[in-house]
C-alpha cells in the first residue's frame, strides 16, 4: 500500500507508513445497493442545470415564428393562399413531435443551448415526446396555460407537459464539454 503522504510503499496490513508515520488510508468500496422485493426502483436524476421559464419561452418563440415561416411558404406553394391557420397548428405539432422525439431539440431550444431529456438524461424518443408535446401540451393550455407557468413554481423547472411524460428541460452542453465529460 502507498503512503499518500511520502509515496512509500508499505506492506497491505501496515495501519502507518514504515517511513513518515502517517496514518495509511485503505480505500473502501461503497457498498452495492441491495434490490429490496417490492420496492421501486428509482431512476438516476438528471445531473444538470434545469431550464427555468423565460428561456423556454424564447426558445417557443423561436419555434412558432420558424414554424409559421414555414407554415406561409408552405401553403403558399402548395395550396396558392390557403389559410395560414389550417396548416400552422398541424405543422406546428408534427414539428414539436419530431424534433423533440429524435433530436431531444427544436430549433428554438438549440439556439438558446437546451434540450429536453429523460431521467436518464437522454433523449425522450418519439413515444414520450407524442406524451409531451401532443397529449401534455394540449392539457397545460386546456387549462388556461397553467401547465406552462407551472415551470416557474416548479422545485425541477417541470410543466404539466413534462411531468406527464417524465421529461426535463436542461441546459444543454456544448460539443466541448461533453468530450471533457463536464
């Protein structure tokens, strides 16, 4: 065993080193969790900085002016001025979905740096992100948009839409920090 103090190297069962007389350390293992029958089990937190309501609200501004650009040049081409609001609301939609399902970001969100992750801090997929951005989103402005301002009183920055489907808006990390593992 080494001497963190001196770097001596002393035999395993030496409680002090041979050469300074410090105290020698014997790294202990924490034990293993022991699964209990019936009790559930607890998925990892996410380990990063929750994204707060003013951020996420750029970040929806961001996305409908896109999506109603989009939405515009859309039905301009395809249907010679048919109402704009026809098509915003499904393109809206199918834009949220699919972004936040394969990507775990809307446009919006990677221009302000966040992204939406499950509790393992990965991205939701395409079933969780229906539950989010269709089922949850359609309930929080049911309800007089509560859902939404729920973020602002919420202990981990959730909306009733990422509570629904056990997701969380975090800052994202650049390129750079995550080949540093930060």
């Amino acid at each position: 065993m080494k001497c963190n103090v001196c770097g001596q190297d002393n035999p395993a069962e030496a409680g002090f080193c041979g050469n300074c007389g410090a105290a020698l350390v014997t790294p202990v293992e924490p034990p293993s969790p022991v699964a209990v029958p019936g009790a559930p089990v607890a998925p990892p937190a996410v380990a990063a900085e929750y994204a707060g309501f003013w951020i996420r609200f750029a970040a929806a501004i961001i996305d409908a002016v896109t999506v109603g650009v989009v939405s515009a040049l859309f039905s301009f081409l395809a249907f010679r001025f048919m109402e704009l609001g026809g098509i915003f609301l499904p393109v809206l939609l199918l834009y949220h979905w699919l972004f936040t399902g394969l990507r775990g970001q809307t446009p919006g969100k990677m221009a302000v740096g966040i992204k939406v992750v499950n509790a393992e801090g990965n991205r939701p997929g395409l079933e969780y992100a229906a539950l989010r951005e269709i089922l949850g989103k359609l309930i929080s402005t049911i309800a007089v948009c509560v859902g939404f301002l729920w973020i602002v009183w919420d202990r981990e920055k959730q909306g009733w839409h990422d509570k629904i489907a056990s997701t969380y808006v975090v800052k994202a990390k650049s390129k750079e920090e995550e080949e540093k593992g930060l």
